[in-house]
C-alpha cells in the first residue's frame, strides 16, 4: 500500500511518523515548504533501525513521489489561532484544498481520500465537488476525534478506562456538533442512564469546544496528537477493509432526511472507503438537533469563495 500525507506540519508529520511505524504502507509526505517533508522523511528513515520498520517513506515539494497513491490524507493548509473559529479559514484553506486535490488526483486517480483541514466539514464537501469522485471516496476528520474527546472526559468523570466508552458524537466539527448520550455507551449502559443532564450537558460542551480548549492553551498551534492518531486509526480501517464503523464527514443523500451536505455520522470504513452510513434510531429532538448542525455546515459551504 501506499499512502500520501499532504501537509508535512503538526497533524502531517505526526500522523506519517504514526503510519510509517506501523509498518504496512510506504508513506510519501508533501508540503510547500521547502525542506521540511525532505528533513522530516530523512529524520523517521533514520529511526527504521532502532524501530524495524521496512517500508520507505519519502519526503518532497512535488506530488511526483505521491503517483499511484491507495490513500492520500489532506491536512495542508492553516490552522486557528485562539479567538478564532475553523470557519474562518474557509477562504484561504479552500484555495489550498483545490490544489492539493488537482494535483493528488492527477498522479494517484484511484486514491481515497481523507480530509483533516478545517473547517473540516466543508473542506470535504469541496473535495467532492473539486475531485467529482464518487462519495464513499472522500470523507473527513470529525467525530473520531470528538468522540475522542468525549470518552477522555467521561473516563475522568466515571473514573473508568476512555477504551470503556463507545462515543457518539456526530454532526458538524465545529460549533453546532451533537454529543448523543443515548447512543455513547460506557462498559454497556448508555450515558443518559449514567450521569444526570447537567452533567451530560457539562461534558458536552467541554466537548464541542475541545478543540478551542487545546488552541487557547498552545497558543501557537491547535491539537495534533489525538487528531493524527484519529485519522491513523481510519486509514487503518481503510488499509485493513476491517468494516469498523466510525464516524466521519460524509456526504449525505438522503440519509437522516438530510441531502447535498457534508457532516458527521456513523460511516463502515472498508478497502472503497465509505462502505455505508449507518442510519441510527434518533427520536425527534435528537435529529432536529443534526439538522440544525447541516444547517450550520451550509452556511459555510455557501461562503466558499467561487475559485
Ligand atoms: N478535522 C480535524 O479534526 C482537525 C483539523 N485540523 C486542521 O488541519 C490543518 C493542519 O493543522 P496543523 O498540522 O496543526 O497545521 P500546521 O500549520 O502545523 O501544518 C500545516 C502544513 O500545511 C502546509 N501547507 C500549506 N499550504 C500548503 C499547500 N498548498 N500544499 C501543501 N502543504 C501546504 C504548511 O506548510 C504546513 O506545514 C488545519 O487546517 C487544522 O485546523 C487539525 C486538527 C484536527
Ligand atoms: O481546533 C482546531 O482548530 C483543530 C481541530 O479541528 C481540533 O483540534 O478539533
């Protein structure tokens, strides 16, 4: 296998370091800055001793190294500083978006393609316009990492292990996401039965703004360990054709009555990509809450500059 990282920064590199050590694709790290995916790609060869990895990863400013790619992961482009929201980097990191996709796609078409750069939702929603390829070939970062985020605070709270919660955080990443006590179960019971609403709202919230919680601490640079070893844990549901389900940016039609939009929801992974979106039983006030996320994402898609 192989596999593409566009973008050789935090999320980038962390994540080419993360698949280049599980050893079963060679990896090829891109990135405009001269020097950097080179240096970076030089510096993980030099650790194949100590490790034992025997795939090659290689580092360069040009898509040549990328040709023939299985999968090709975006996460070139800006990231938020604190105060900012994702959404406005819509502008500049869609011009981005439309090069890394033209230029991947030229020398890997029948790649996969998994998309990182905010605002996430819409980023991918772009792909598929950009790349016209089908939808179970592109979709994005958003509910692994939130989910993440969710299971890491109700470990704490419930002083259980994160690898006890089964987390359900579906819709936008970004501002309008919807945390589902219901469907995120904890060592079996669903953590409506577990904590009372005011806690679940606590835990919510701290969810939704886990990613601003992260930037308004670096300062200089927002989350990267979680979101890369998020992203390394869908490639390998991908690269494994394991049929996981999890859930990512996917493009809907028709699914939860919602269609021509990109968000949040349970998806299968397999060797295509998407192989299904999961349609869970949401009564109605939990799925006016995920239209009102697509409504969010729409207003984003609707300010993607025209070029
Ligand atoms: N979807 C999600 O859950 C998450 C999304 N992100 C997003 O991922 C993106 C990257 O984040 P970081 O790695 O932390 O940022 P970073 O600034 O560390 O790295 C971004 C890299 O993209 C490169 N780049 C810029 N324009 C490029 C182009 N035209 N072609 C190739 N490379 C280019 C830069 O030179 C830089 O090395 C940001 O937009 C961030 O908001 C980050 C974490 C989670
Ligand atoms: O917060 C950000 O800007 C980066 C991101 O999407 C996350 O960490 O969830």
């Amino acid at each position: 296998m192989k596999i593409t990282v566009v973008g050789a920064g935090n999320v980038g590199a962390t994540l080419a370091q993360r698949l280049i050590e599980k050893n079963f694709a060679d990896v090829a790290l891109v990135d405009v800055v001269e020097g950097i995916p080179q240096g970076k790609a030089l510096d993980m060869r030099q650790s194949a001793n100590t490790l034992g990895f025997t795939h090659k990863i290689t580092g360069s400013n040009s898509y040549d190294i990328t040709a023939g790619s299985d999968i090709v992961v975006v996460t070139a482009g800006i990231a938020r500083k604190p105060g900012m929201t994702r959404d406005e980097l819509v502008g500049i990191n869609a011009k981005i978006l439309r090069e890394v996709i033209e230029k991947s796609l030229a020398v890997s078409p029948h790649a996969i393609f998994v998309i990182v750069t905010n605002p996430v939702d819409t980023m991918t929603y772009l792909t598929l316009k950009v790349s016209k390829l089908p939808r179970n070939r592109v979709f994005g970062l958003s509910g692994v990492l939130d989910g993440g985020r969710l299971a890491a605070f109700i470990a704490e709270e419930l002083n259980v292990n994160a690898s006890d919660v089964t987390p359900c955080v579906m819709g936008e990443h970004g501002g309008s996401m919807v945390i589902y006590p219901r469907f995120t179960i904890v060592n079996g019971k669903p953590l409506s039965e577990l904590v009372d609403e005011p806690k679940q709202k606590a835990l919510a919230e701290r969810t939704v703004n886990g990613g601003a919680e992260i930037v308004a601490i670096m300062k200089t640079s927002s989350a990267f360990y979680a979101p890369s070893a998020s992203v390394a844990h869908m490639v390998n549901a991908v690269a494994t054709d394991s049929g996981a389900m999890m859930n990512c940016a996917a493009y809907l039609e028709s699914e939860y009555g919602l269609s021509d939009v990109v968000i949040g929801v349970p998806v299968k992974l397999g060797r295509g990509g998407i192989k299904n979106i999961v349609e869970l039983p949401l009564n109605a006030e939990e799925l006016a809450a995920l239209k009102a996320s697509a409504e969010a994402v729409r207003k984003t898609i609707a300010a993607l500059p025209a070029q």
